[in-house]
C-alpha cells in the first residue's frame, strides 16, 4: 500500500508573489493607510511624552530641594540652666546646632529691655556680646549669657544669633525673643513672641 502524498507547505509570502495581481492589491494596504495612524494612537504618545518629561522636571527640583534643606543651618537658642536665681539674666542660653552641616563665625549679641521698678533702673535697647564661635559642629552645644546683673521683672531679650554658612558668601542672623518670669526660687527666662 502506498502512502498518500504529503502536501507541501507554501509560504505565505509566496502565495502572494503567485497570486493574482488584484487578489495582491486587496491583501496588502495602500501607501496612504500604511503611513498614517489612527489619531487616538498620537494623541497618547504626545501625552506619554509630555508625562515623561514632567517626570523628568519634577525629579530635578524635588532633588535641588533635597539639596537645600540638607545643607541649611538649622540653629536654635533655648533657656538652659539658671547659675543665680535672684539676678534675671542669670539663665544661660543653649545655642543648639540641629542641622547637618556646620556654622562658622557664630556670634551672640543680647538686645535688653529692662525695667527694676525697685530702684528704678530703666535699660532701653542696650546691646552686650558674648564671645565669638569659630565653628559650632551638626549636634554640638555652646552657652552663653548676658553679662548683665540685676533683678528686674519687667524684662525682654531679644537673643541675636549671627553665623557663616559652610558656603562663604553666605552669612544670617537670626532673632530669638524671650522675656523674664518670676517664680518662687526667682527669675527664669523663658521663649516668647514679640508682639
């Protein structure tokens, strides 16, 4: 018995090279249909490249704000211990390095508004200057006071903190206000707003 012959396989590229020119033209798209997309395709693509380069622009300003708040200061003046009860400007002041990067050339001046209604004493915008910081470090401590010694319930300081960034052409001041309370021990400084 004879086995039947197996058909051969033909490619579809060969069947249309030896179909019929018209049967050719049918099957295969124009010039025209070829070059030209449907229009819902290039609106997607303008809008993927626009998102594309949003993306792009959103990452480099969020890294030039990273940047920035890496490398500014951040200095703080608290209230720390208080040497003698009964003078008010006998608190020392916590000068606080909490940013990342250190400060230079830190200067403290205090700006003193007292009034010691028992003898009378009235000190108006007097300015007196601790002595300066050649570099406060991320997480270091200094303390300073205001050479001054009186008892004096009425008082305000305004606590002016100047220093160079790490950057030399960069320089601030910064003001921290704080005014006198009377307790049973004495007189304390504590932070305050300036009205």
């Amino acid at each position: 018995m004879k086995k039947p012959k197996k058909p051969k396989f033909k490619h579809p590229q060969a069947q249309t090279e030896t179909a019929a020119p018209e049967a050719r033209e049918k099957q295969m798209p124009s010039q025209g249909q070829q070059q030209s997309a449907p229009p819902t395709i290039g609106r997607w693509r303008r809008l993927y490249r626009l998102m594309l380069r949003a993306g792009k622009i959103a990452s480099a300003i969020s890294a030039v704000g990273a940047f920035i708040l890496l490398v500014t200061p951040q200095i703080r003046v608290l209230p720390s211990v208080v040497i003698d009860p009964q003078n008010t400007f006998g608190t020392q002041f916590a000068i606080v390095n909490q940013g990342r990067v250190p400060v230079f050339d830190l200067r403290f001046i205090c700006h003193i508004d007292a009034k010691a209604s028992q003898i009378g004493l009235v000190i108006n915008d007097a300015s007196f200057s601790g002595p300066p910081i050649k570099a406060l470090w991320p997480n270091q401590t200094a303390t300073r006071n205001c050479p001054v010694n009186m008892a004096a319930s009425e008082t305000s300081i305004d606590a002016i903190i100047g220093y160079r960034w790490p950057f030399y052409f960069l320089s601030t001041a910064v003001p921290f206000y704080f005014t006198a309370r009377k307790g049973s021990a004495g007189y304390f400084l504590v932070p305050d707003v300036k009205n």
